[in-house]
C-alpha cells in the first residue's frame, strides 16, 4: 500500500475520531454560553485590521518563494502566488501533507521545472521559517522565561537549521564534488541509475541558488520575517478585539506555540489542535477558558480564510477541481 491510500485510510478512519477526542479535551469544563458571549463582544474595528494583516501573510510567503525560485530561473509573481494559495488550500481540504504534492504538481506544470528543483525551492522554505521562529523566540526569551522543553526544542532546532545550511552552501560552492557522489559512493549501481541520480542532485542543487545570490537572499530573509511578524501582529491585534492588555511578546510565544502543535496534521484542518494550543498558550498568561477558547476558534477561522478565499478564486481560474487535486496528489513524487 502507497504511503498516500495509508493517509487517506487514516484520515478515514481515525482522522474524525481523533478530533473529536481533542475537542471533547478542549471542551472539558468548558461553559459554552460564555465562549459565545465573549465572541459577541468583539470590536469590529480590530477585526478590520485583523483582516487585512491576514491577506498579507499569503503574499509575503509567495514572495519570499518567488525569490527563492527567481534566483534560478525569472517568474511572474501572480503565477506562484495561484500555485501557493491553492496548495495552502489543498492542505486544508485534503490529507496530510497534500498541499505540499499539489505544489510540487502545480510548479512543475506551471512554471516547467522539474520536481527535484521544486521541492529543494520549498525545503528552503521550511528552513527560513524555522531560522525566523527562533529569531523571534530568541528576542521573545529576553521578556518571558520559556520552559526548558521549549529551549531544548529550540537548540536542536537551530543546530538541524544550521547543518542544512552549512550542507546545502556546500554543496553550490563545491557542485563538481558533490556531482561526483553518486558516483565515488554508488558506483556498484548501473550506469544510467547514476547518471538519474546525477541529474536529480543537479535539479535539487538548481533550487539552492538562493543561497549564493546575496539580492535573492535578502529578499527571501526579509519576507520570511515579514510573514512571521504579519501573523504575532494578527494575534496581537485581535487580542485588541477581544480587549486584552497583553504584551507584543505574549503574541510571538501564542505564534510559536500553535505553530509548534500544528507542524504535523493530525486532525483535519487541525480542528482541536490549533484551540488546544491556543488555551496552552494564553493560560500562562492568565485568560480563562471560555475566552482562550473564543480566541482560539476566531483566530482559526482568520487564519484559514485567506486560503479559503484566494485559493478557491485561483481553482475556478485554473479550472481546477478539489477531485483533480485529490487525484494528482498520490500519484507526485519528488522523484
């Protein structure tokens, strides 16, 4: 059985399931009337801008891609910008980690480069969004005392975005000798499979070039901290909304505790999870239940509704369907 038919049989079977245990967590010694009547007493005036903030997040992240991508090879930014809301979209709507297949179908169709090439371009931005984590949990740890769990996280963290660093820069300065890998190392193997896995080592390196140019560089770090500083100043402004007096920094440690229980999907459209994290997060900072809770489903909602929007627009665009998607992502390999 194909990892994608094991996803889809545990979304199936065990994806509802569990996020009904999360919610029946999440909603223990809950009143339910209160989470309403907190939601009630919103100020639109914040939501506003709440809004707004939103819808930048999506473009500064198509950016920074685009950046990564233009160091290779020119793109039209509205052309990365569709593929990117749409695999945002895909991941919403379909199993673990679809979105990211969906990207890798829609960039190859797209923008005609091979896949290796697009998935070391989206490697890339996992990277910078962890270096841009630990940034902002670095300036956050000189206000707020983070638990030692937290810290031990965040070094490894730093070391793993360290070495991929370090490896990937290596490997454009010194191309001949990493070429010649497949080679020295796997010359038991037949000559046309190490000649394959030359060009795939080509293809990936191609989407690193990044790295080297110093203008795309500044362009991909400046977009990353964008994005990351867009959504704590989502979470801050709506903590106006609901008419907290937090500090900017409870902001960036609610970002980064949501963004840590969100990495891996385990629950559909992380339903649960997300409201977990968020009841986590503002309890160290005194905010009861009822009002976390309330807090947690109004973010979410603002959180998926750039996607929902963009992404469904770019679909009926491209002629796209939520069937088509489904079936292309099983059949995509970075390979």
């Amino acid at each position: 059985m194909s990892f994608w038919k094991k996803v889809r049989k545990y979304q199936k079977f065990w994806g509802i399931p569990v996020s009904l245990v999360v919610l029946a967590i999440v909603l223990r010694d809950i009143r339910l009337p209160r989470v309403w009547e907190t939601a009630k007493e919103l100020r639109p005036q914040y939501l506003l801008l709440v809004l707004a903030i939103e819808f930048l997040i999506p473009v500064f992240r198509a950016a920074r891609w685009r950046a990564i991508i233009a160091a290779h090879q020119p793109v039209k930014f509205l052309r990365i910008f569709s593929v990117y809301t749409v695999g945002v979209l895909a991941n919403l709507l379909l199993p673990l980690l679809a979105g990211v297949a969906v990207r890798l179908w829609l960039l190859a169709r797209r923008v005609k480069v091979p896949k290796t090439f697009a998935f070391s371009t989206m490697l890339l931005e996992v990277l910078f969004d962890a270096f841009s984590l630990i940034i902002f949990m670095y300036a956050a740890s000189f206000i707020f005392r983070f638990p030692d769990s937290f810290v031990r996280i965040e070094s490894i963290v730093f070391g793993a975005v360290v070495i991929l660093f370090s490896v990937f820069y290596l490997s454009l300065l010194h191309r001949k000798w990493f070429f010649g890998l497949p080679e020295k190392l796997m010359g038991w193997l037949p000559e046309r499979v190490r000649n394959k896995l030359g060009r795939l080592f080509s293809s990936f390196t191609a989407g690193l070039a990044s790295l080297k140019s110093t203008r795309h560089l500044v362009f991909v770090v400046l977009f990353s901290l964008a994005s990351w500083t867009a959504q704590a100043g989502v979470i801050y402004g709506l903590s106006f909304a609901f008419g907290y007096s937090l500090p900017p920094y409870a902001a960036v440690l609610v970002m980064i505790i949501n963004t840590l229980a969100i990495m891996i999907p385990i629950t559909p459209g992380n339903v649960g999870v997300f409201q977990l994290a968020t009841l986590f997060s503002l309890g160290l900072f005194g905010i009861p239940k009822e009002e976390a809770l309330s807090f947690g489903i109004v973010l979410h909602f603002f959180d998926i509704l750039p996607a929902a929007v963009l992404g469904s627009y770019f679909m009926v665009r491209e002629h796209l369907s939520v069937q088509e998607l489904e079936k292309q992502a099983p059949k995509e390999t970075v390979f």
